[in-house]
C-alpha cells in the first residue's frame, strides 16, 4: 500500500478543489466560520508564494480513511507541569495551522491534560476536516499532584465509558473516529475487564467508529493476533526500532498503523542536542546508538531532524506518524519534510543497515 499523491490538501474524507485551495491560501476567500480562534482574518498571501506541494496520504487500514502520513500528536498541548508552557492563543493557531496546512489526523488523550479542550475550543466548527483519535483506559479527572506518567489505568466498561463521554464533551463532537485503548494493557487485563464488548458496544452506539490498540511489547503480537483492532499506534523512529517488524505484521493483518515517536521526541534536532531521548529508551540510549551508527556520515545536506522524520515515512507499512510539537514553526517545516516523502531507497538501505549494528 504505496503512498498516493493528492491533487489538493484534503479533509480525509472529501478532496477540495485546488483552485478553491489556491484562492483560500491566497487570502481571497474564507469560506467558512473559523470559531473562536482570534485574529484569523483573511490575510493576504501572494500567490507567488503559495506552495503546490502537498503530504501524500495512506489509507489507515480497514478503517478505509484516506489520511496524511504526517498526522499531529496533540500531546506537546497537555500544558505544564507535564508539558510545554503554552498560551491556549497560541494552541488555537497551532491547532488551526495543522488543519490549514494540509493534515488530517489528530491524535490526543484523556490523559494529554488540557489537549482534548484545547481541539475542542478551537477546531469546533472544521470537525469534518480530520480523523479524531483518542484513548481510553485513563482515569477522568486530573493525576495526582506528583505523579509521572503513566498515569494508572482502569480498562473496566464504567472507566471507559465514563473516560469516552468526558472526551466527547472535551472535544465538542458527538463521536470519536477512533478509540484507542492505552499503554498497552495484557489480553487477560482486556478479557477480565470486557473491555472489547465495552469498545464494540460503544461503536454499535454509534460514539466510535474504529477500535484501536497503543501497543507495545511484549503484548502487541497478541493484540495484532486477537484480530479486533482496526489501528494500532506504535512507537518507532531511526533509533527506536525494537517494533519495525510488528508494524509490518499489523498493516498485514489489515489494521492501520499510526507511529509515534516518529521523530524520537526531537532529540537529534539542533534546539534539543539529545537532551531529551525517545519514550521508552534508557536515558542516552539513543544518542549512543546514533553515534555508534556512524549514520551520520551518510547525511551530507540533510539535518538530522528531516533525516529521522523521513526515516520513519520510509517504513513500507506506515499509514502515518503522529508528529507531536508546541512549535508553529517546527510544524510547517516537519509538513515540508514529510512532502519531500521517504528517503532515497539507497541512502535508506545503507542507513538500516548502519543503525541495525549500532541497535543489537
Ligand atoms: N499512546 C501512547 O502511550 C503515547 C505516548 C507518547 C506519545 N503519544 C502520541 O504520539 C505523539 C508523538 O509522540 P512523542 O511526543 O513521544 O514523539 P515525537 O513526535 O517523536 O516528538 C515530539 C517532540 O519532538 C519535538 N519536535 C517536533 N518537531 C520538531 C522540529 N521540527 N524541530 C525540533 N523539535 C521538534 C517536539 O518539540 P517542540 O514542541 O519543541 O517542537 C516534541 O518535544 C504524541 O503527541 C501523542 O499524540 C502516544
């Protein structure tokens, strides 16, 4: 399942015509209400200026949707202390600017602090221009004062239920498109707790669309086995590459694959300089891995923050990877990253198999 290249930034659902494209990005119409975002008037952009390029989409698995393989990780808006200060101003530009500048996947969680009200508040009136995901299996309310996350989870029918109508009331929409049961719970957990007939029960209500699993080891080759799961989000990026082969066994098995991680938390970008490292690694795993690698030799011109992203877009099994940032700037040039597309077959080959010897 190739990536196929679209003629227009367009919701997952429905193409815009790219001359209507053209006129909205130029300033010359603005078609409809944008809410309750501040200062979005029409502004004028030069055509000249204006960027024919656009993100290839796949299709997310049986779920049938056409989506960008750069979606938005909506967890860099949880806000402190367990995020990045942000003005909700500034999330609502950001939000906005995900829809505007083409992608059409927004991934969130109860357990993302004020993320869900935030897409709520500022994307209440484009719900028809992006697939929604969020998780369920979190606690309502807000984590004890102190606690790190994970937070803890209760995958019961009342949690998830309880946890799904504050997300819907969170996010202003009737339904979720997808429903995704977090941090990766055992099968026996899932079984004691129903909490499939929970999920197929709530799809039949018409409050979800698809059932998704965040999976990792050691229970993904159980999930992806238990044949129910129509997504499954999964960490993985150039240094992090302990579940390259499940993604492919979950895109075999007919589910989308949605990768988080996608650019190891940023870590190799300039502004980070490895001081942070990606979810689920020792500290300084892998920066060690990148240096032993000798990768970077391979780069010439590219940075190596576009190297990962298109590292992680190269995988043939990937439908997306939810790309998480508080940075308006970081996000228009990971979108300019993503439609350059995978890397170069050879410079992908010879990296994989540099970051193989450095990983074992
Ligand atoms: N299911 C789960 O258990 C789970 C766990 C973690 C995450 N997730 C989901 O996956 C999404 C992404 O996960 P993630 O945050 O772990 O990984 P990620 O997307 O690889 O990394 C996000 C980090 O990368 C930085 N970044 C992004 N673009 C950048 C750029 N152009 N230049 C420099 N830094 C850049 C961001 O910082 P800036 O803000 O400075 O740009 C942010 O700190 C989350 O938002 C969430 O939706 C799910």
């Amino acid at each position: 399942m190739g990536p196929r290249l679209r003629t227009s930034r367009a919701p997952f659902d429905r193409q815009e015509p790219l001359i209507k494209l053209l006129a909205r990005r130029a300033g010359e119409i603005i078609d409809r209400d944008r809410g309750q975002q501040p200062g979005r008037d029409a502004e004028e952009v030069p055509l000249a200026n204006v960027s024919l390029m656009t993100i290839a989409t796949h299709i997310l698995g049986r779920t049938g949707a056409d989506v960008t393989i750069l979606g938005y990780g909506a967890m860099e808006l949880r806000g402190q202390p367990w995020g990045p200060a942000i003005a909700d101003e500034d999330a609502g530009q950001l939000l906005n600017e995900v829809l505007d500048e083409g992608i059409n996947l927004i991934d969130t969680s109860i357990d993302y602090g004020h993320s869900e009200e935030l897409i709520g508040q500022y994307l209440v009136n484009r719900r028809d221009e992006y697939f929604l995901a969020s998780k369920c299996g979190c606690l309502i309310g807000d984590p004890p004062a102190g606690a790190t996350p994970p937070f803890p989870h209760d995958y019961s029918e009342n949690n998830v239920r309880v946890g799904l109508e504050q997300s819907l009331r969170r996010l202003k929409t009737d339904h979720l498109d997808l429903l995704q049961v977090h941090i990766s719970p055992s099968r026996a957990q899932m079984e004691a707790d129903e909490t499939i007939e929970t999920l197929e029960a709530l799809r039949d209500e018409g409050k979800i669309r698809f059932l998704g699993m965040s999976g990792t080891l050691p229970h993904l080759p159980d999930h992806i086995a238990m044949d129910v799961f129509d997504v499954f989000q999964i960490p993985y990026s150039a240094i992090q590459r302990e579940h390259e082969d499940l993604i492919t066994e979950a895109l075999a098995a007919g589910a989308g694959t949605l990768i988080r991680g996608g650019v190891a938390r940023g870590a190799p970008a300039e502004d980070k300089g490895w001081r942070q490292g990606p979810l689920g690694l020792a500290e300084g795993e892998g920066q060690r891995r990148w240096e032993l690698s000798g990768v970077e030799h391979l780069l010439g011109e590219m940075s190596r923050h576009e190297f990962v992203l298109r590292f992680t877009l190269s995988h043939p099994a990937l439908s997306s990877t939810i790309v998480g940032t508080s940075d308006i700037d970081h996000l228009r040039s990971n979108v300019a990253i993503a439609e350059k597309g995978p890397l170069p077959a050879d410079l992908y080959r010879e990296a994989k198999r540099r970051l193989e010897v450095a990983s074992s």
